[in-house]
C-alpha cells in the first residue's frame, strides 16, 4: 500500500502543475476553456488526497509495519479510534491532514463560483492549485513530509501514540485547529485574486467575510480546546504557558480579529482598503508560519516535531509569497485608497482601528518572544509576554466594551451620557463588589497576597468586563424596546429572539463579545492562584493483591483546606487495544495516591491524582525499553475555584538517596511467574518507607474560562449557520 500511497501523492503533484499552467496559459491568452479545464483539474485533486489519506487510515487501522508513520506513531494494543487519530500525531501525517482540508475547502470555494466568470476568479484558482502543489511537493520530494515511507525490514512492532496525545481533547484540538489554520488560505486567495487582477470591487469583501469568519472560530474553538487539554493531562496547574506553539496558533487568531473587524469599516465606511489587504496577507502568512514553527525543529516545545528537512522550503515559501503579494499591495496602493478620513479617534471606527492596532502590535511582540531564542539567545517566558501582554489585554477588553456603544463618525463626548454613562458606573460598583468578594472568599495563602500589581490588573479586568457586559445588555434592551415598538403583538423574550435572528451580525457578535469577557474575568482570577508542594510519609503493606500499597496518616494545611493523605498504590492498567493477555507492551504501571479534602471539619471529597508509565517498545525488537510518564491531575471545581492536585515525584525516606525507579520494579514483580516465594523476593526490593511530594494549587474564577469557552463555541455556531437568514446571491 506504500507505493499505491507514493503513486497517488505523484499523480496530486502532476494534476497540480497540469491545473497551473492551464490556468496561467488561460489567463495570459484570454482563453476560457484553458481556464476551465484548471478549474476541472482543481476540483479533480481533492478527491486524489482522500483517496491517498483513506490508504494511510488503512495502513494505521491494520498496524502496518511496514509504513515508517506507522511504526512511529501507532500500535497494535491502541483502541482503533486512536490508531485512526494518530494520523495528525505526526509530521508527514499532519501535513497530509493539512492537505486533505485545504483541498476540500479548495473544491467547496471552487463550487461556489462554478457560474462566475469574473476576471479575478482564475486568478483565486491558480494561487489554490500553487498552494496545494506546495504541499503535495513536499510529501514527494521530502522525507520527513513523506507519509509512506517504507520501513525495511518490517518493525516488529510500533512505538504507539504519544501518551499524551491520548485525551478527548487532544484528539479533537488539532483538526479543529488545523480547520482554522487552513482555511485562511480561502479568504486570502479571494482577496489576492481581486488584487492580482485589479478587479477591487467591494463584492469581494462580502464574498470572503464568512470564509474569515468561519477561521477564525475554528482558530478560537482550537485554541480554547487546547487550553482545556493543558489544564486537565499536562498536571501543571495552568492552562497557557506562551509555548512557541500556542503562540503559533494565537497570532493569526489575533491578525484573522483584526481584520474580521476593520472588514466592516471598509463596509461601511469605505476605510482600510489598504490596511485589509495588509491584514489578510499577514493572517495567511502567520498560519503558515505556525505550521513552519511545529515543524521545522528550529523552536522547541511540548507540541512540536522533530528537527526535519521540510524547514528551509517551507520559510523559503513563506518569504516568498509574502514579498510577492505584499509587493502587489504596493503596486496597486492607488486602487486601495480610502473614501474618507477618520473624523474622531474616539469614534466606532476609531475604536476599530486602536483595536487593528494593538491586536497588530501584540501579534509582533508575540512573534519577537517566539524567536527570542534565536534573536537574543535566550527565551521569553511567561513573565515577559505578561508584562505586556496583560495591560493589552486590559485595553483590549475597554476596546471591546466601548466599541458597539459609540457612534459613527461622533467622538465618545457625543453619546457619553445616553450611552456610556450607564455602563460606566455599573463597571465601577461591579469593580467595588469585586474587591468585597475575593477579599472575602478567595482562599489566602499562609502570607499575605505578593503582587499588588496584578490585583490591581485583576480588579481592572473585572471592572472593564462588567462595563462590558452591561453595555451588551444595554444594547439588547433598546434593541427590543425598538422592535417592540414596532411589533406590538410581540413580547419580550419573542422580540428579542426574532432580533437576534434578523441581525446576526451585530448582536451574534455581541455573544461573542460576551463570551470572550467571561474568558477575561475567568483569567483575572489568575492574580490569586496559590501554588505549594507538600511531601508525605508512606509505609508498605504486606502485600495482599497485585497491587502494591504504601499507607500514610500524614495531613497538610493549604489556605482553609487540609489534605488527609491515605494510600499509594502502585498498579498495572490495561492498555484498551486488542485485548488479549496483560503483557509488557500493553500494561501502564500506575502510581495512584488518595487523598481526602477537608474545608473545617466538611469533607469535600477524596481526590485520585496519578502518575501513569506508559511502555515504550523498541520497533526493531518488540522489546521493553522504557517506561513515558505523563500526569494525571485531580481537580475539585467549585463556583469560586479550582482545587487542583497532582502526584509528583517519590523519593526515599532519607531524601538522599537515588530515587526509586518504582515502575520498573512494580513490571519485575507483577510480571515475575511462578510460585508466590519467587514473587516475594522483587515485593522485598520495594522500599519500606517514601516520600511522595504532592504538588497543590488553588485557582479562582477557572469555572469561568470553560463556560466561556463553551459560550464562544455556541455563538460562533450561530453565526456560521445559515439560521434566520436570507439566501443570497452568491458573488464571484
């Protein structure tokens, strides 16, 4: 199946250059049926690239070791439903994904102009039928983006899927991400076809408003799902540690905002040609330059790949096209000029363009970290980006609060008092409110609070979101007075849903603007996390099961809460696969503490933290090399905060001697046979006494971010449906 695999990525590659010239021959000789036969072999290739993803889903649902991506990134004792998501787990894999999405969306927009004949269309095709070559390119000529290569002589088994890869959330994030990643490549080509071929009629901006939106949901959606992920596999208390690759997906979030926004100046009021075509160039790009940072080895983090060959054509690409189009830009900056001025900076679309240019300005300062490595020879933490990146945020959330109350060409002084007067003090008393609540039912650490600072950011944040939210609800409320006023038989829940429906646009994004505040105030929270590790004492049991159990009595005080430890146990876990006989590839070795939280004299409930070994097989051999930890955290949600818990490291009772290496000697005893004298002995070479050091924080308002999160995911759904709309015409 490699060389079926190998044979159709050559026949993509062939159909790609065939649809280009024909396309470029079309264009140049004004010859339609040259175009059109590129269109045809356009809309031909996506069902290529299923074909060749199918072959590969085959090889991994088979466990065909004789595929290279196979060996790598799957095994035999994995659940089927993993094997088949473990085709975005690696390199070559993720790219095929990658292409596999960007030709179905290829074919989608391909089918929505079908009828057009406008001059700019071709050109949309040819830069399509490029981009895919490049990809398809890649998996031709290039190894590491060769998802059939062959392994010689056949493994003798896989190396499995990334232990940590292996959660719902892991499995979901990257094809939505992804989704978004690539379909900027649509609204970017629409743009650039308008501008390649100087057809700069405002039709285009309605053509590709969806597309863009539609990229950046997936590109939120992802980004929030991957949040999610971090805070419930990766046991570290967090759930966003400015990684170069959350960076990579978070720039062209930030740049696919910005322009989702000034799009509707240029609507409206005729401004930000220029800029727009800037914006959407820059959003391509940057998702390009995400998918170049996971793959090219040149930055490293907890997402990306290996060092491989594809990095210097894939920026060699990316510099490339940018220079190209941005050169174009230039060209035609007479074309882009605005029908009007800014007349107030304190105006809607003045409020539009400082939210274009601190979104902007952010996206360079993220981008200035991400290289900080190579520019500066050392890396930007977490402390930098949020010394910025939190006063930002801040300005950024003012931005959004007092941009739908603002009026059109009017600076703020004109609609202060009928409009912002109201807001302003519900944020200020919303603020004041605050203050009474965390001082009053935050947990407190044993010392008094630490930064002063980022309380201050905090009680901002809420201030601002409040402001924000109560001019949501403004908003909403003089909209369904008006429409009442107008349907007199209509009350007011039905008044307000049959606004919603009518204009999508405005008070959908207005559910946006509301989810992403509960986000903001979910993050505010951060200010008063409290993070602390506690070690316990532990005892072996006499053994009585398969399992080995360590006893503790010890207790810990954290804030208002103490933690009761009880027991540790060491066990095996079956790997859901196959099924079969517990053997030494398909048995995770578990180190499973309890440990029971009170608030006073209430307990709250016992919590189960672990850390799971996952086996690691030597492909050539079969053979156990060693073991892959991962953590699992145990997390107590409550309204206010999150108790969060996650085992550690276990040490010796002495604290000075070599740690145990407690999995390998839990595989000896359990996988000893024979008599139980024989299983005795490895039981006698376990410690008699630990030290298991239990990391702890507390984290306020975290419930927050995930109704948040789930909020944003709902109004973006409701907007992309075509719910209580008018089909219209399509424009080519």
């Amino acid at each position: 199946m490699n060389n079926l695999g190998t044979i159709l990525l050559a026949a993509s590659l062939a159909i790609l250059v065939f649809s280009a010239l024909q396309t470029i021959y079309g264009i140049y000789k004004q010859d339609r049926k040259a175009i059109e036969l590129g269109r045809l072999a356009l809309m031909t290739n996506p069902f290529v690239i299923v074909l060749t993803f199918t072959v590969l889903l085959t090889q991994l649902a088979r466990s065909d070791y004789s595929n290279y991506y196979v060996v790598m990134h799957s095994s035999e004792h994995l659940p089927l439903f993993y094997k088949m998501t473990s085709i975005w787990s690696g390199s070559s894999g993720s790219l095929l994904f990658w292409n596999l999405i960007l030709n179905v969306f290829t074919f989608i927009v391909l089918w929505q102009t079908r009828k057009s004949i406008e001059d700019r269309i071709p050109m949309m095709n040819l830069i399509l039928a490029v981009l895919s070559g490049f990809f398809s390119f890649l998996a031709v000529f290039y190894g590491d983006a060769q998802p059939f290569r062959e392994f010689v002589p056949e493994a003798a088994a896989g190396r499995g899927l990334n232990p940590l890869l292996q959660h719902w959330a892991m499995i979901i994030h990257p094809p939505i991400l992804y989704i978004g990643y690539v379909s900027i490549s649509i609204p970017f080509a629409i743009a650039m076809s308008a501008l390649v071929s100087g057809q700069l009629s405002e039709d285009w901006m309605k053509f590709i408003r969806k597309w863009t939106l539609f990229s950046w949901f997936f590109l939120g959606t992802g980004i929030l799902l991957g949040s999610k992920w971090a805070y419930e596999e990766l046991g570290w208390g967090g759930y966003w540690a400015w990684d170069p690759v959350e960076n990579a997906s978070l720039m062209p979030w930030l740049l696919t905002s910005a322009f989702v926004h000034s799009v509707v100046i240029q609507e409206r009021r005729g401004m930000l040609k220029f800029w727009n075509m800037l914006l959407v160039i820059l959003a391509f790009h940057f998702s390009l330059l995400g998918t170049w940072i996971t793959r090219s080895g040149v930055l490293e983090g907890p997402h990306s790949f290996s060092k491989s060959t594809i990095g210097t054509p894939f920026i060699i690409y990316i510099i490339g096209s940018f220079l190209f189009f941005t050169g174009f830009v230039i060209y035609r900056r007479k074309n882009l000029t605005p029908e009007r001025n800014l007349e107030a900076i304190t105006s809607k679309e003045g409020s539009f363009l400082l939210n274009n240019f601190l979104l902007v300005l952010s996206t360079a300062a993220i981008l200035l970290g991400v290289f900080s490595p190579l520019l500066y020879g050392k890396e930007f933490k977490a402390p930098w980006f949020n010394s910025w990146g939190v006063p930002a945020g801040i300005f950024l959330l003012l931005l959004m609060g007092s941009a739908p109350l603002l009026a059109w060409r009017k600076g703020a002084g004109a609609v202060f008092f009928s409009t912002l007067l109201k807001p302003f003090i519900a944020g200020i008393i919303g603020g004041g409110l605050y203050i009474l609540f965390y001082s009053q039912n935050f947990t407190k650490p044993d010392s008094k609070y630490g930064d002063v600072l980022a309380e201050v950011y905090s009680v901002l944040t809420v201030t601002i979101g409040i402001f924000t939210i109560s001019g949501i609800i403004q908003e909403y409320y003089r909209g369904i007075r008006a429409r009442r006023e107008e349907f007199k038989n209509e009350n007011f829940f039905v008044a307000g849903y049959r606004m919603l429906l009518k204009n999508k646009r405005r008070y959908g994004g207005y559910l946006v603007h509301f989810s992403l505040v509960l986000i903001f105030i979910g993050y505010a929270g951060n200010a008063f996390k409290i993070n602390t590790s506690v070690r316990f004492f532990y005892e072996l049991q006499p053994p009585t099961s398969e399992e080995i159990v360590y006893q503790s009595i010890d207790k810990a005080m954290i804030g208002g809460y103490q933690i009761e430890a009880s027991t540790l146990k060491l066990k095996p876990v079956l790997i859901s696969g196959l099924g079969g006989e517990p053997n030494i590839q398909n048995v995770i070795v578990s180190q499973e503490g309890t440990y029971g939280i009170f608030r006073g004299t209430e307990k709250l409930s016992d919590l189960v933290t672990e850390r799971r070994f996952y086996p690691q097989i030597s492909h050539l051999t079969g053979d156990f090399e060693t073991h892959i930890p991962t953590s699992e955290p145990a997390i107590l949600s409550m309204a206010k905060e999150d108790f969060y818990i996650q085992l550690g490291a276990i040490e010796t009772s002495d604290l000075k001697s070599e740690n145990p290496d407690l999995p390998l000697m839990f595989m000896q005893y359990y996988f000893t046979p024979g008599s139980e004298m024989d299983k005795l002995k490895f039981f006698l070479n376990f410690p008699k006494q630990i030290v298991a050091n239990l990391e702890v924080w507390v984290n306020p308002l975290v419930k927050l971010i995930w109704l948040g999160s789930l909020l944003y995911f709902l109004s973006g759904i409701f907007l992309l449906l075509p719910i209580g709309e008018t089909k219209k015409k399509t424009v080519g």
